[in-house]
C-alpha cells in the first residue's frame, strides 16, 4: 500500500547523486502482485527517472530452491514460502527488465545476505541506495539497514514501496528516517534528479 504524507518522519533532506547511485526494486515479483499492485506505477514512475538519469537499476528475486536455504522463513511463514521457477517467483511482466539491468537471487529479507550485491555496487563505484519495492516492513527495510551499516547512503521510496498494512509501512518509515534513510518520494526524486521539470 501507498504512503500517506511521510512529512512527520522526514527529519534529514538530501538528494541522491546519480553519479554514485544505484535503485534497487525488491522483490516486484508475482508472488507479491496483491501488494505490489497499489504501488506499481509510482515504481515504473521511478524506474523511469532513474533510467533518464543513468543510474543503473538493480532487481531482486526472492526464492527458495532447497530446504537447505528456508532458514528461518520456513518456520516463520509456516511453509508460505516462494519456490524458485514457479510462476510466483517471476518478476512482474509490467517492470519488463532492460538487458544491462542486474538482477539479484535472494532467500532472506536482506538483498546483502549470500549475495554479491555488496560486490557487484563496490565495482561500479556505488555509494548510494535508492530502495524501492515489496514488503515495506521486511525486505525493504531489512535492505535499507543492511546497507547502511555496510556503509552506503541509503534513499528509501515513501511512495514505491508497500507492504499489507499502512501501520507498518509508517512504522518503517518512522524507524528508517530516524536512524538509516533519507526518504523520498517520486516527486522529490525528480525535483532531486531533474530541477525545473515536470513529472512525467
């Protein structure tokens, strides 16, 4: 679900800098469609800004492949878990990926966890996060804090980004503008990336 006004939390105001950034989308995948639905053009809306300002855009995939790699989710979720190569582990047909776009294989919140995410940004000359996606509460801002602490300038989307409850979406927004994340939404990151322009 969509932020309300996140202007009670927005404590610290900074724009991300395109030559350093990287926007990464969680876990847009048909397994979240229900979640991702109310949020989705907000998202293509950031993807495209993102895109015109030549910061590379990064996808996750959240799946399982062996019992070897449930951790705890499997007890957590009691078995609701998303199984690698089922239809519900694709991404959404609507984000229709680029070729140079990245995508990362994951199975826990953290898009850092058994990845070479960290790696991969390092490479490239990546010091800043702009975190979109699904679930507000959990992947998104488990990402957020993870790349903090691993010492990138993290941005959290107030508007591309949902999860199944409005009271956890805040609550992640209160959280992550007090101690991780510059917030913004698509029109901040617009008048951030683009001054004197029009959402488009």
């Amino acid at each position: 679900m969509a932020s309300s006004s996140y202007e009670k939390y927005d404590v610290r105001k900074r724009n991300p800098n395109p030559k350093v950034a990287a926007l990464l989308v969680i876990d847009m995948q048909n397994y979240f469609s229900s979640i991702a639905q109310p949020i989705l053009q907000n998202l293509l809306t950031t993807i495209r800004l993102c895109r015109r300002a030549s910061i590379p855009v990064i996808f996750t995939r959240h799946s399982h492949k062996s019992p070897s790699d449930y951790g705890m989710l499997d007890e957590w979720w009691r078995g609701h878990l998303i199984f690698d190569g089922t239809p519900e582990s694709h991404l959404m047909p609507e984000l229709n990926p680029d070729a140079q776009d990245h995508v990362v294989h994951k199975n826990t919140y953290s898009a850092f966890r058994n990845t070479r995410l960290q790696e991969y940004l390092q490479e490239r000359g990546v010091e800043e996060l702009i975190v979109t996606g699904v679930m507000t509460n959990l992947c998104c801002e488990t990402t957020a804090r993870d790349g903090f602490v691993r010492g990138f300038r993290v941005f959290f989307s107030t508007d591309a980004t949902g999860t199944s409850d409005q009271e956890l979406h805040e609550a992640t927004l209160k959280n992550l503008a007090y101690g991780f994340a510059y917030l913004v939404d698509c029109n901040r990151l617009e008048g951030g990336l683009f001054p004197n322009r029009q959402l488009t």
